[in-house]
C-alpha cells in the first residue's frame, strides 16, 4: 500500500543542505568511501565498460586527440625548392630555396588547441565510461527488481487461484454469495492481468541491460545486495563539482574557445619568407637574397577573432550553468538517498516480518468466518501492494544510489575500479 510506504519516507530525517565552504579546498580523492564488497559485480562492470562501442568510440576519439596535438606541435612551414631554367640568347639557370618563419608565434597558438582539445576528450573518454557504468548498475537493479515483482505476480496469481476456488466451493455450498464468488473470480483475473504486465517490465529491464552487453546471458548477471553504505557527507561540495567528468569537459572546453583566441590573434601577424637563390647567366655567376611579407590589407582577420571572442563567452555561460546543474543534482541525489535508504531499513526491520504475519492472520480470519469475503479481499490486496511497493522501494534506493556515485563522480571508487589511461 502506497500510503504506508510514503508514510515510512515522511519519517525519515532529511541530509543536512550542503554549502560551499570557504576554508580551505581539499582533494577530491581523500574522501574515504567504503567499497563494494563483491567482486563479480565489479569484474562484470568492468568488462562491460571497456567493450562497450560508445566507450571505444570514446577511446578512438581520445587517440585521435592525441594525433592531432603531435601534429600541431610540428612546425607549420616546409621549406620550399625552386628552380627556373630559360633558353634565348643566353642561356639562364638558377635554382633556391625558400621558408617561410612562424615569428608570430602560431605554431604554439595551435598546439595550446590541440592539447586543451586533447585533454577533453580524456574528460569525454571519462564521461562515457561513468555513463555507462551507471546506466549497467542501474539497468541490473532494475532487472534484479523486475525479477522480485514477477515472483511477486505469480504468488499474487497462485493466492487469488486458490481463493477464487475456494470461494467457488464455498458458494456451492450456499457459504458464499454469488457476488462474493464473482468479486473472487475478477480478483483472480486481475492478478494474471497484473502477472503478465510484471513480465513485460522485466522483458523491458532485461533489454536495457542487454543493450549495454550482448557477450553474457541473464543467468550470468550478478546481483547486488542490499546493504549499501550510507551516503558520505561531502564537506567540500564544489571541489567534487568541479571534478566531475562532465564538469571537466566543459571546463577543457572552455581551454579550448580561450586557446582559440590566441591563435586568431596569432593570425593577424604576418610571417615572412625568406628565399636563398643561385644560378647561372650566360658566363656570370648569380646570387640572390629575397624577403617577403604578406600585407593584410584588404583583410586583418579582426573579424575572425571577434567571432572567437563571442564563441568564448558562448562556452563560459554554459560552463556556468552545468557547475549549477552539477551542484542542485549532488544536494539532490544526496536528499533522495538518505530518505530512500532510511525507509528501506525500516521496512526490513518492521514491514517485512508484519506482512507475512498479517497474510496469516487473514487466511485463518476468513476461513473461521470472522472476516467477509470482501473485507478479506481488500486487506489481502492492500498487503500485496505493499510488498509490490516495497520493491519499488528498493527500486528507488538503487537509483538513488547510483545517482549520488554520478553526481559525485565516485562510481569507480565505489566499485573499486581504475580508470583506464
């Protein structure tokens, strides 16, 4: 029953909000969080991360990244050979060597780019990798769950069978009305409608869990137990914020419109090329020194930087509206663990045991005849409600879980995971 479940979230106290402190920042990495204790779910994430194609995509982008800061760090000009060669009246050759000198300094505008570029893609390559754990994590326990409920259903099935046979009996027998034996037949039917849209939700929990792992069957799939650890309270919110996968990546994006910048400045300033030539004329000997430097003129490329200014501040505002986004989510998730977790752990130490009692109490209550067939009804359904919204409980605890490891980045620490290079 949905109200005593609401009513055991009611009693719950709320985490304390959380502020951005003013003392002194520490490392993110010294907060201690307790790790999971089984292994086969940790092996499990692990191989489906880094086999998924969004993660390899990931990974290729990342080597890409990596190509292109080398090959921006390599000088812009090659030099250039040139050779001329006339018959007339005399007979002319010369030939020279020309280059071209990156003297307003574009060779380094373009590799402080490449590496601010470089080091988002590692934050993407990151990104996607705690995407994806989260989303397995999150898919298991919505297929561990989605399992329970269709226990659940099928028990539901078996306990409205029996009654409504029972009650067919019973009404032979002139105990019973025809009303009472019909609300009994339409409670068993409600219960196979029930069952068989419990089995459409696993099938659609078994498929969100297969589309991130198509190696391994359901039967190999680890489960997760319940004891979970109680959230940590985070003293420095806004260094976790800040070193948060998704956080990182806008912040190198923001290296790279800044970066940018630099290098259209950069590209106002004309290089000059220099050539070397000799040759012969006839019976002279010749020599030449040639300087040119291009005149920007017609266009300065101002209107380049402009544009790269404007791009700029584009990519701070977002920035600044994902580091909001970013915080309201860790207060959030940190709020909705605390409530669910806390609610779980009273139904296991209260609700669990007093719903399998009051299942019995209620069999030997109507089979006495102290209780009406319909009072019977409504209670029973009522109890398996309740248990349907126990799961649904548990269901809200693991997301809420799985949220506060994303909003704090701790996905990985939790699982006991190292990050791949």
């Amino acid at each position: 029953m949905r109200l005593l479940i609401q009513g055991m979230v009611l009693i719950v106290s709320i985490l304390p909000i959380l502020v951005w402190p003013n003392d002194e920042i520490e490392p993110a990495n010294e907060l201690i969080l307790q790790k999971y204790t089984d292994p086969a779910l940790s092996a499990f994430v692990r191989t489906v991360v880094e086999s998924n194609p969004r993660v390899q995509a990931a990974r290729a982008a990342l080597e890409a990244s990596r190509a292109l800061e080398s090959a921006a760090g390599r000088p812009i000009y090659n030099p250039e050979l040139e050779a001329d060669y006339e018959s007339a009246v005399d007979e002319t050759w010369e030939i020279g060597i020309g280059q071209t000198f990156d003297w307003s300094g574009k060779r380094k505008a373009r590799e402080q780019v490449a590496s601010s570029d470089r080091h988002a893609s590692e934050a993407v390559y990151e990104t996607v990798r705690r995407n994806i754990a989260v989303d397995l994590l999150s898919g298991l326990a919505g297929f561990q769950t989605g399992k329970q409920r269709d226990s659940l259903a099928v028990e539901r099935v078996r306990i409205m069978k029996d009654f409504a046979e029972l009650a067919q009996r019973r009404f032979t027998a002139g105990d019973l009305t025809q009303v009472e034996a019909d609300l009994a037949t339409l409670a068993s039917i409600d219960a196979q409608i029930q069952r068989a849209t419990a089995a459409a939700d696993l099938a659609e929990a078994t498929q969100s869990v297969r589309s991130l792992t198509l190696a391994t069957s359901a039967d190999q799939w680890p489960t997760i137990n319940s004891d979970l650890p109680l959230a940590v309270m985070i003293s420095d919110p806004q260094r976790f914020v800040l070193n948060l996968p998704e956080i990182q990546v806008a912040q190198r994006r923001l290296d790279v419109a800044n970066a940018a910048i630099d290098m259209r400045k950069t590209e106002r300033k004309p290089d000059p090329t220099l050539s070397l030539r000799g040759g012969r004329e006839d019976d002279s000997t010749l020599v030449g020194i040639n300087l040119s430097i291009p005149l920007y003129i017609r266009n300065n490329y101002k209107f380049e930087v402009s544009a790269a200014v404007a791009q700029r501040d584009q990519v701070q505002q977002i920035f600044d509206d994902q580091i909001r986004h970013a915080y309201a989510r860790l207060l959030s998730a940190s709020e909705r663990y605390q409530l669910s977790r806390e609610a779980w752990e009273g139904w296991q130490r209260i609700g669990q045991a007093s719903l399998q009692r009051q299942v019995d109490l209620l069999q030997r209550l109507w089979e006495s005849g102290e209780l009406s067939t319909t009072d019977y009804l409504v209670q029973l359904q009522q109890t398996l409600d309740t248990r349907w919204n126990a799961l649904d409980l548990e269901l809200t605890m693991w997301d809420a879980w799985f949220e506060w490891l994303a909003a704090t980045g701790l996905a990985d620490n939790w699982l006991g995971l190292e990050k791949s290079p």
